[in-house]
C-alpha cells in the first residue's frame, strides 16, 4: 500500500467513527427533570449549560450513566456560571 492508500483509508475510518459518534448522540432521548424525578446515576459523562451572558437561571444538560450502563440525558434549570458573590 502506497502513503496515498494510508492516508484515504485513514479519512474514511476518521470520518466514519465520527459519523457514528455523531449517530450515537441521537439515539438518546433528552428527558426533562421534574420535581421528584427518580434518577439512577452511577457516572455523570458530562454537563452543559446554555450560554448565558447574565446572572439568572439557564437550561442546563447532563449525560449519565445508570446502574445498568444505559446512557441517559438529562435537561434541567440551573444558575448560570456569570452569577458570582451571589448576586
């Protein structure tokens, strides 16, 4: 195989893995947090929050995994980061 090979079916293996990853982030549906919402959180993965350039509450969104290893999201109100001292 020449470099020219390597380097397409490289691209192809990139491209394909994020399109899976990509594929994978849809197939979880976004749940809304309500109060008394039972939750099974074993691993948070990761949280976000809406970009929020004032001191108030903001969408927030964490990504868990259960007791079971199934992969969860979870859409929730929060304070956003800006708000500091307490204000």
């Amino acid at each position: 195989m020449n470099c020219k090979s390597l380097m397409t079916a490289g691209l192809f293996a990139l491209f394909g893995s994020m399109a899976l990853a990509a594929q994978a982030d849809t197939s979880v549906p976004v749940e809304t947090y309500h109060y008394g919402t039972h939750l099974d959180v074993s691993r948070v993965l990761s949280i976000q929050q809406a970009d929020s350039h004032t001191c108030g509450v903001t969408r927030s969104q964490m990504n868990y995994l259960d007791s079971n290893g199934k992969e969860h999201r979870l859409q929730y109100q929060s304070f956003a980061n800006d708000c500091h001292e307490g204000n």
